[in-house]
C-alpha cells in the first residue's frame, strides 16, 4: 500500500509539476492573488550605500521573492546613458545594480538579463559605467541594446501621441522587469526617474521627441508597469542633465526609492530634488491616465533611515 | 643550403604583417589590435612617406628604414611588409592549388607605365594633391579593401552568428549596426580588388611591377641594392623551373638575367633551384633594360583608371520623415569635417591616404568615407558624418591608430578641447517653436552643455524651454545634430572649423555640498 501510495503521489506529482513547468505563467497568475498584499505602496531609505539600502528596502516590501518567481526571466533594466564614471552619477550605481541581480539570482530566478539602449557609444557606457562587470560579479548576463534587430514593434493601445513602439525583445520575454532608473536632472524632461528610463527600451527616440515628448513619455508608460521600480538617488546630477558637465553637478544625496508604482517612485524622486510632482507634465499626464499615484500623501510610505 | 629557407622566413614575415594587419581593419570588438597599430604600421611606406614630409619627425623614419632595406637587399618590403603584395600571394597560392598547373613566365618590363604613373604620382604630390598617391598606394588600397568590403562581410557573419546564439538564449556576441555606406570608395575598393586580383592571376605580381608607385619606386631604388639575385651561368642547367615560380615574372632564363629592379624578394627561385645555381651577388652595376610599352596593357589600365573614377556616386542615407509637419529651412553648406588630431582641412587632406582604417575602428560609426566634399584630390579621406552619428566626447580611438600623421595623436584633455566646429540652432525648424512642445534632444546629449536649453516664452503660455548655443563651449562633437529629430532638416548643425580651434572649458560654481541624511524626507 505504501508503495503504491508513494508511486501514485510520485505520478500525480510529476504531472503536477509538469504543468506548473508548462503553464508557469498561469499558475503564477492563479498564485497571485494568495499572496498578503504590499503593506506599503513605496519604500524610501536614506543614509547608507546603495546596496545596504536596497537590501532593507526590498525586505520591508517582504523580500525581492515576492517579485520574483522562481525560475522566472527577470530584465532589469538601469540607466546607461552616458560614457561616464560612476561619479558622474550619469548613469545608475553599479553597486545597486549588483546588489538587484544577486536577489533574483537567489530568489531563483533562471536568468536576469541586463541591457539599455545608450545615448553614448554603448560599449564605452557599459565599460566606464561600472554595470557591465557589476552584471557580470552578479553572474547576471549584460546584453546589447544597440542594434535596430532586437526591437520588435509593439501597439500602445493607451497611447495618444505614441500609439506603438519597437521595444527590445528581452522585454518581451521577460516575466520580471525591474526599472532601476538614477534620479537626475534633464534639460528637456526636467527630471528623469522611472518613466522617462523606459525610454531606453525602444528603438526610436527621435519620435519622442518630435512628438510631445512629455505627453509620449506618459503614453508608453501605459504600456507595461515595471514589476518594481528601485530609484538611485545615491549620487543625484543636480544639474546639467541628463549627461552633466564635471562632478561639480552632482550631489551626494545617499538615498533611494523603492516601489511597484512608478509614478509614485517619480513624485517622490521631484520631492527629493524639490520640484513639485505636478510640475513635471508627463507625472501629471501618468496621473490622469490613473498609471499610478503622484499624490504622496495618501500613500502608504515606509521611511527608513540608515 | 640556408638561402632555400629564406623563403619559408619570407612566408611567416608576410603572413605575421598580413595577418595583424588584417586583424586591426577587422577587429569590430576591439580585442587589443589598436595598441600596438602604430608600431605596426610604421614601416607602411606611403603614410610613412607622407607623415616624415609635413612632420620630418623621428617616429615617421619607417619609409628611411624600407629605403635602407631595399638599398640593401632589394624589395623585399613588397614580398612581406605590403599586405596588398601578400593578398596577391594568396591569389597566388589559390590559383596553384584550383587552377591550371602553368607556373609563370617571364614579362619583359613595362618601364613606360610604371615610370610614368610614379612621375605623375610625384608631381601630383608635388602640386598638392594626393589623389594618385591615395588611389594607388598598396597600403590604402588594401585598407580600403578589408573596410569597405571585407568588414562589412565579417560583421554580417558576426550578426548571424549572433542572432542564431541569441535565439538558444546566450549573448556572447552581439549584432553591430552597418556603418553607412560609402558608395564611391565601396567602388574604387571593387576596382582596385577587380584590377589586382587580375592582373594577379594573369602573371603574379603584374600589378606590382606595372601599376604601384611604391612598387616602381623601390624598383629604382633596387637598381642600386648591394646585393641582388642572380644566375651562376656556369651551375645553371636552363630547367626553368624558377621562372615558373617567380611571381614577379623578372627572372629571363633564356637569357640568364634576373631584371631586379622587379624583383620582390620572394626568394622563391631559391627553393625551386635544384642546382644551387641562384645565388645573392655584391654588385652595384645597374641592369641595363629596354623599354617597350606595351599599349594593349596600357590601354587597359588607362580604362580601368577611367572606370573607377567614373563608378557612380551616391552617397546619404534614406531620411525617414516622422512627423506631420517637415521642417522647411535647409542646412547650409558648411566646410567637411576632419576628425579630432587632423589640426585643419589642409592639414588633414595633405597627409591623408584614404586607407579607412579610423573608419573601421571609429566604435561610434560618425567617421564615414568622404566623397568630393574635401575635392576631387581627397576623395574617399574619411569625414565626419553626423547624421551616421557623433563624435564620443571621452573616445580617443581614431587618434591612436592613424598611420601617415593625418590624424595626430593628442591627450585626452585636449581632444576634450578641440573645437571642430560649432554648433548653429535654426529656430524656426525646432520643435519647440513649430509643435511648441518639450524635446531637447540637442541639449540632452551636449558633453559641455555648449546647448543648454532656457525659458521660451511662447504663444501657447506652456513652461517650455528651447536651446541656446555657448559657441565658446562648443567642441562640434555633433551630438546635437545626430540627436535632432526634425526632418527633412535637422534644427541644429555643426559647421566645421577649416582649422580647428579650441573650445572654453565651461565654468560654474559648486553647488552645496552640505546634506544631512538624518533630516526628514521631503515627503
């Protein structure tokens, strides 16, 4: 009988575990709804160094295994704008970067996938950025962003200005996309935080900004909400962005954002910086559109300091 | 006996230059190749020619150094030094092994064409213009070769092979976007492939020995070698068999001479001899030789010259137009654009061979081959493109390999600082003032923030803001115009400096450094 007992469950098991394997984007869907909701919409922490603040921000929000399946395909996606050194604070703090991988490495994901779409000559920002070896000490895999081939045209059915985009195809493969935008200033955008860094998943940006690049900006971030969005204000460009003129434009703020809602992740980085979320147009154009919350007082916040 | 060996010598010396050379045009990931291009390439003779003519300095002595070794022992700088004379060896090497077993024969000279294109060669260079020289020079033509068609060819394999490794999940390699297409040096590359590649099949070096300037030039220079190949009468049994293996067609075993101003040092004769009977001679008597111009050959030179001059010229690329409205006023004519380290237009065209090797290694694609834009005389020497893309502020790739000193080396500070042009906004194509809506494409990618974007009052009462240009910033890397998104006409262009000048560094004062991280968040 026990033996019986035991090939049956073996059996049952197996085909169990086979359809989860088939299936696991149904049984995750299927599992969602089980999990306790976020006891908070945003997690901001102050003080202490990028991954040393990631690593209480995201065990606030109960761990980086609540994003993060197992076995899932995780693309995340920093700022590597710019040919320019961490200091510079141009581009996302490798550090963060690594301390982002080694959690979905451990939370099991099957494999996390690293790229941007650069401004500067990709592989000189990938190199002095500090994100390529960072993605490769985290045993994550950096990719390529730089060629027309890897985007494939995708429809924006929200979208007003932008109604479709070519958007790389790691993305649209990925289960788990977390947008690691660095907190700066922008000439044209004023501030560029979470929505704005999607705009370094598409191919062309030249039609962003000949488009009403506030309004496009909003438009595209109707397209797909991050999984989680990890700010890096560590090193804040005050001024001269998005790329900056010499360190003398940068501003040791030590502090970081951590939230699935990214327009609230982006009010909050325009508070930190002192400009009023409303301000920034394509904030107030995601409100409207209901993408998320820029209304930080009725958010549940979880502040930290370190 | 040792001088059999030396053929096996002249075969590692030829493939080691060959090869590496091969490898700077071709490494597209940068793994290594461009720091030792400039010890590499010291002994090419034309840009070594041409760097020691404006500069006269000490790093430029490798054409005294080919000089010394042709005077010496004759052209053996065409049997290993040149790569286009060891890609002739190639064809060579592929005609013996597929094709008819018929070894080569001995050619009298073509003394009338090879003098003749070495003397307008000089006088071109003399009246300042390189043209000739860079159309025929082995070095250039070989790099224009392996840029323009060999490359392209190696990135499509490396783009396959890419897509193929992506779809099983793994990105080791990565595809490279196409550098634009130069339709007039894509063609002259073609020709000149076409011309040597023939004439090399027909009788070995043909090309070298009729067409190369170098070649005619170290030909008179061999006249006067110390030592020189020649035939033992007495040892030699007439077999013939090292004229069926002398590429350069020189050796005349009826006669027993061996016209040495052609020969390229190959020693193969050597290796084929079965009765010792070649041997290397002290001698400084010169060979007397006649002329006979052969007018069928010359006639076909003449229209193969004809044809690559003529092969039509269409450069640009497709303009996508991506909004309603086209922008309508046009970019004025400016000056072409030498990159960073060419001191001037001037500067730059005279020293230039066209040899395309800062094309190939530019990692941002904005160097493109030229087409009439620098004048007939430098045709194909490389220019900046910005609509292929910009120049990267901290990159100082084409500074580091440019083998004839048309592009200088400088420090990183300076290039920073070099100004190649400067930057001029036309108002009325910016979004800003047509849609008035935010772009700042211009500005976003400014290294020196020379385009900073300011308040811009407007019909339409929105917080916008619009570029204005500090020229005194401006370095003319070109970010902005390649980032412009208007069509058919961009907002903004560089418009080159005939001599560059140099930029101001920009100054602001610090910002408040003071933040205290147990204050509350501001939210």
């Amino acid at each position: 009988m026990d033996r019986r007992d035991f090939i049956k469950g073996t059996i049952g098991g197996g085909i169990l575990a086979g359809l989860a394997w088939n299936f696991g984007g149904y049984a995750r869907l299927l599992a969602a709804p089980a999990k306790a909701p976020a006891a908070y919409d945003l997690v901001a922490v102050k003080g202490g160094e990028p991954d040393a603040m990631f690593d209480k921000a995201i065990a606030s929000l109960g761990g980086i295994e609540k994003f993060v399946p197992k076995g899932s395909k995780v693309v995340v996606k920093p700022n590597i704008g710019w040919d320019v050194l961490p200091e510079r604070a141009g581009n996302t703090h490798p550090q963060l970067v690594k301390r982002i991988i080694e959690h979905c490495l451990k939370a099991g994901a099957k494999k996390v996938s690293v790229f941007d779409h650069t401004c500067d000559q990709w592989r000189r920002t990938y190199t002095n950025s500090g994100i390529q070896k960072a993605v490769n000490d985290a045993g994550g895999s950096i990719v390529s962003g730089d060629s027309e081939g890897y985007y494939q045209k995708v429809s924006v059915p929200k979208g007003k200005r932008l109604t479709e985009a070519k958007v790389h195809e790691l993305l649209l493969e990925a289960d788990v996309f977390i947008n690691v935008p660095i907190l700066k200033d922008h000439g044209s955008s004023k501030l560029t935080i979470c929505m704005k860094n999607l705009m370094g998943v598409v191919w062309d940006r030249g039609y962003w900004h000949r488009n009403d690049l506030h309004q496009c900006i909003a438009d595209f971030a109707s397209y797909r909400k991050p999984t989680l969005n990890v700010v890096d204000a560590y090193r804040v460009m005050k001024r001269n962005g998005p790329r900056g003129v010499s360190v003398d434009d940068v501003l040791l703020m030590k502090s970081q954002i951590v939230s699935t809602d990214f327009v609230a992740a982006d009010a909050a980085g325009a508070k930190l910086l002192g400009i009023e979320p409303g301000d920034i147009r394509h904030i107030k154009i995601a409100t409207e559109m209901k993408l998320g919350r820029s209304d930080l007082n009725s958010l549940a916040i979880n502040r930290i300091k370190l | 006996m040792g001088l059999k060996r030396l053929r096996s010598l002249r075969i590692a010396v030829a493939i080691f230059f060959f090869a590496l050379i091969a490898f700077l045009f071709l490494d597209y990931r940068d793994l290594g190749s461009r720091l030792f291009a400039r010890e590499l390439l010291y002994l090419q003779f034309a840009p070594s020619l041409l760097r020691f003519l404006h500069d006269a300095a000490l790093g430029a002595t490798g054409f005294v150094a080919v000089l010394l070794l042709t005077l010496f022992v004759g052209r053996v700088y065409c049997s290993t030094i040149c790569p286009l004379g060891t890609l002739q060896d190639v064809v060579g090497f592929l005609r013996r092994k597929f094709g008819k077993g018929r070894g080569y024969q001995y050619s009298p000279p073509r003394n009338a064409i090879r003098y003749v294109i070495l003397a307008l060669t000089a006088a071109f260079l003399l009246a300042g213009s390189g043209l000739l020289l860079n159309l025929l020079d082995p070095f250039s033509t070989f790099g224009r070769i392996f840029s323009n068609l060999v490359r392209p060819v190696v990135l499509g394999v490396n783009n396959l092979a890419a897509i193929v490794l992506e779809w099983m999940g793994i990105h080791v390699l990565y595809r490279i976007p196409w550098p634009m297409i130069a339709p007039l040096s894509v063609g002259v590359a073609i020709g000149m492939l076409v011309l040597v590649v023939l004439m090399s099949v027909k009788n070995g070096r043909l090309y070298c020995n009729t067409v190369c300037p170098v070649g005619a030039l170290l030909g008179l220079v061999a006249r006067l070698s110390v030592l020189r190949i020649a035939v033992d009468p007495d040892a030699c049994t007439r077999c013939g068999r090292c004229e069926r293996v002398c590429k350069a067609g020189c050796i005349d075993i009826r006669n027993g001479t061996v016209d040495f101003t052609r020969c390229v040092g190959c020693c193969n004769c050597f290796a084929a001899c079965r009765d010792d009977a070649l041997r290397f001679e002290c001698s400084w008597r010169p060979s007397p030789r006649p002329s006979q111009p052969d007018e069928d050959r010359r006639s076909f030179i003449r229209n193969s010259m004809m044809w690559l001059i003529g092969i039509p010229a269409i450069a640009g690329q497709p303009t996508k137009i991506i909004q309603s409205k086209p922008t309508t006023i046009p970019i004025p004519a400016t000056p072409p654009i030498p990159p960073p380290g060419a001191i001037s237009i001037a500067h730059f065209t005279s020293k230039c061979t066209a040899c395309h090797l800062c094309v190939s290694i530019c990692p941002s694609n904005v160097l493109v081959p030229s087409l009439f834009e620098y004048g007939l005389s430098g045709m194909m020497q490389p220019r900046m493109n910005y609509h292929a893309g910009y120049c990267n502020y901290d990159c100082m790739a084409c500074l580091k390999v440019c083998p004839s000193g048309a592009i200088l080396p400088m420090s990183a500070e300076k290039k920073k600082l070099t100004q190649l042009g400067v930057a001029k906004f036309i108002k009325e194509n910016c979004v800003v003032y047509t849609d008035n809506t935010d772009c700042g494409a211009c500005s976003e990618h400014c290294p020196t923030k020379a385009v900073k974007m300011v308040p811009y009052p407007n019909p339409a009462n929105k917080p916008l803001v619009i570029p204005e240009v500090t020229e005194d910033y401006c370095v003319g890397c070109g970010a902005c115009e390649y980032a412009c998104p208007t069509r058919p006409y961009r907002a903004i262009y560089v418009e080159g400096n005939p001599i560059h000048e140099t930029a101001e560094m920009p100054v602001e004062e610090k910002l408040d450094h003071k933040i205290d991280y147990r204050e509350d968040f501001p939210f």
